[in-house]
C-alpha cells in the first residue's frame, strides 16, 4: 500500500503548535504511514487513525492518496471521531 500523504493547510499551524520532541515524532510517521506503516485504526469507511505518542493523526483515503486533515492530542480526539 504505497500512497501519497497530503497535508491540508490548516493541519500546518496544529502541526507547529506541537512540542518539537513530537513534531519529528508525526513528520516520521507520516513517512511510514506512506508505506502503509504504523499504528492505523479504521474510523469509518475511508477515514482513519494514526497514533503517534499522545497525538492522533487524523486522515482519509482518496483514490492513491492519503490526506491529513487534523492532528490532535489524545484527550481531545473523542470529539474528532465522533464527527467522522
């Protein structure tokens, strides 16, 4: 499963707003998730999750690409998945 991983430009700014120690721990799983590696959970038909430390990675698959549309700590990702 080799896929594309595509950013949206709000997930940027979350991405900064992050503890540095974390921001090279996402940036590594995002490159393994491209490899279709990593702690990934099925959401809903085509949304997914990816857990990194205490951060989820929020993202859906379209056709060969994977687009990120939101990182968010742990104890606020419950309100995410419940939009999903």
């Amino acid at each position: 499963m080799k896929k594309k991983v595509a950013i949206k430009k709000g997930v940027y700014k979350e991405l900064l707003d992050i503890p540095k120690k974390y921001q090279v721990k996402i940036l590594d799983a995002l490159r393994k998730l491209e490899k279709g590696k990593g702690d990934i959970k099925k959401l809903a038909p085509k949304r997914y999750r990816l857990r990194v430390g205490c951060y989820r990675i929020l993202f859906k698959e379209e056709d060969d690409l994977l687009v990120v549309y939101k990182i968010v700590h742990r104890q606020g990702a419950d309100r995410y998945y419940d939009n999903v």
